[in-house]
C-alpha cells in the first residue's frame, strides 16, 4: 500500500499539530486490531498510520518529509521506527483503548482509571404465573448484594495493607512486543489491580467484599411481558465509597393452557365440531376477564379467525387494551356407527350435485390431460 502519509491520516499538507493528533486518534480507533480481528488489511493500515503520525508530529521529520518525501528521510537516518518512542505512541493510545476496552488501559502510567471490584447494579430473575403477568400483582423477591468487608475495610488484607504488584510495577498491565507493535493485556499476577496482598483477609478470602441477603416486594405492573425488566433504586451492591447501584429485576412469564400471548394481543384456539361449522350460529367462549360471544357464520373455514377488540392485554406503559384473537379449529370424528353413516349417506344424497363438488370441477379434466400425450 503506496499512500502519502497525508493521505493515510486523511489530511491535508498545511494540518497543524492539533489536527495531525485528532486525525491519528480517529484512524488509529477505526483501524486498531482489536477491533478488525483477523482483518489483515486492517492491520497494515494500523501500522501505516502509526508510521505516519511519527513522522508527521515530529517537526524535523515532517519538514525533511515535505521537501524529499520518504527518500530524505532515509537519507538523513530517519529510519522510520527506528527512534520511536513508544512510551508516547501508547500514551496517545490510551483514550483510543478506553474506547475500545471502556477503561482500564494504562500507558505508562498515566491516565490510570479507578476500578470497582465489582458493578455497582445487580440483577436478579422472578418467574410469575400467566395472569400474574397478564393483571399485575405484588411480589416479594429474594436478592443478594456486595458490600466492602467490614474486617478489612474492603483493602482484602487483614492488616490493611497492600503491596504494589511487581510483575507490572502497579500499573494493572503488562506490555509485549511483537514486531514493531506493542501490546497490553491485564496483569495476571495481580488480576490489573496493580497491587498484591500479602496477609488476606479470612473472612473475605482477600476479595475485599462480602455477600449479604435481602427482601424487598415490588409492584410487578400490570401487562409485564417475558424477558422485561424493573427496576429498584438503590438496592444494588455498594462501593468502597459508599454509592449504591440499582437492582434489575428481569421476569419470566409462564404459559397458560388456553390463552397465547403475543405482544398485547391474546390467542385462543376454538375447537368445533364439523356439524357445528356446516349449521352456524353463536358460541361462547373464554376471555382474559370472563366471556364473550362469537358467531360462527356458516361454512366458516379451519383456522379462520375472529378479532374480539379490547379483549387482550393492558399495555404496561400506554394502558392501551390489546385484542383477542379466537382461530377455529375443525373437529372431525374419528370413527362412525352404522347409524351414524347412513344418516350422513342420506344427507349427501339429499344434497345432489352439491355434495360431490370434486365431480363438477374436474370434469372433463382426464380428457384434457390425455390430449396432451397424443
């Protein structure tokens, strides 16, 4: 790949300081390996654009760079790498990382974020019976929370005293090289806490915290959906500071025999007999809040269905009814008495024509099909 490196920061020649770090900052994140893995394309772009923020921040380089191009600086010594200070390529990426990682990103020491032992929010799962669902109800919900060790004051150590970790010098992250490049990963002596513990703490095993259990009872509303979740201010797990997360409650909602849910609106299958759809007429059946007449025309069609407006679930958030919705499912008997055969025999008969529509269909169809072979 051939570019200026103008070009390659997306720049023009007259770009001061200010907008040569700015551009670097927006392509080095766009192109950055970790978030092209496997892209080769993406990580030659990344190490072009680091060559050409290196000649491009440093004044002389980029004064030679101006006048001859690449040629005058490898005439004047300036291999490209050569003399890079990497402590300040990866000071300017830290931002770049914070981004990427969201925090934690420590480059040589500076910019080091203070880190939580664990989230400040927790989230718990209740299951509730359809109509708990469907009509709301209360609910008392067993949770459990962090709070900083009271025998160590949350330090872990059992004389409250931490070491700074030797195998990254306190910074949480160890760097490697490869090629040109530099990399970061936690430390895993310390785990990125920078510090290590010599005498932990026996009641919390060293990890600084401990688990209480609680009860709270909420309000479950009334038209709450699988899978949505509430929240309880304030009833989460608390820092070393004292600040306390929320507790999210995430629900399960269970099935019902007769009624599906979907969405706001409720599903109900009506089975009915043949002779029931042949004769018509008013049937009743089941709603969320009682029952409700349908009539079935004549004829009707398997799983044709019919809409009862405002007859389905209360929207949790806009109050609004949804409908129901009855689909009619044909019965047919599995097997006939005598008797049973030579009425329906009869009343075939009495029909006609119109009992073998098959007949009046395909007439004439068997010559057609024929003519088609000769």
């Amino acid at each position: 790949m051939d570019l200026e490196y103008y070009e390659i920061l997306e720049i023009t020649k007259d770009a001061d300081s200010g907008i040569i770090k700015k551009a670097y900052r927006k392509q080095a994140l766009k192109f950055h390996p970790d978030r092209n893995r496997g892209d080769k394309s993406a990580e030659e772009r990344f190490k072009l654009i680091n060559e050409a923020y290196q000649v491009l921040s440093d004044p002389d380089k980029k004064s030679t760079y101006d006048r001859y191009g690449k040629a005058g600086l490898d005439s004047q010594g300036f291999s490209h790498f050569s003399d890079m200070d990497y402590g300040d390529i990866m000071g300017d990426l830290g931002s770049i990382f914070e981004s990427v990682f969201g925090g934690g990103f420590n480059a040589g020491g500076r910019g080091q974020r203070r880190q939580r032992k664990y989230p400040l929010d927790s989230e718990v799962e209740i299951d509730l019976a359809f109509n708990e669902a469907i009509f709301g109800c209360k609910k008392e919900v067993d949770y459990s929370y962090k709070e900083p060790c009271e025998d160590c004051s949350g330090t872990g150590s059992s004389d409250g005293k931490k070491s700074t970790c030797n195998e990254c010098g306190g910074k949480g992250q160890v760097f490697y090289r490869q090629g040109f490049m530099t990399y970061s990963q936690t430390c895993p002596h310390c785990n990125g806490k920078g510090t290590t513990i010599e005498n932990p703490c026996s009641t919390c095993n060293a990890k600084g915290f401990s688990e209480k259990s609680d009860k709270v009872t909420i309000d479950i509303p009334e038209g709450i959906d699988n899978g949505n979740r509430i929240r309880v201010a304030r009833r989460g797990n608390i820092d070393d500071n004292g600040d306390q997360g929320d507790l999210y409650i995430q629900t399960n909602v269970g099935e019902d025999e007769h009624f599906q849910r979907h969405n706001d609106d409720i599903y109900i299958e009506v089975p009915l007999f043949f002779t029931q759809i042949a004769l018509g007429g008013d049937i009743t059946i089941p709603t969320l809040r009682g029952e409700t007449k349908l009539d079935i025309p004549m004829g009707a069609k398997d799983k044709q269905q019919f809409v009862i407006l405002n007859e389905g679930v209360r929207n949790v958030h806009t109050g609004e009814l949804g409908n129901m919705v009855a689909q009619i499912k044909i019965k047919y008997p599995k097997k006939l008495s005598t008797e049973q055969r030579e009425t329906l025999t009869k009343l075939q008969e009495d029909f006609g024509i119109e009992s073998t529509p098959h007949e009046s269909s395909f007439e004439g169809v068997v010559a057609k099909i024929k003519g088609w072979f000769k």
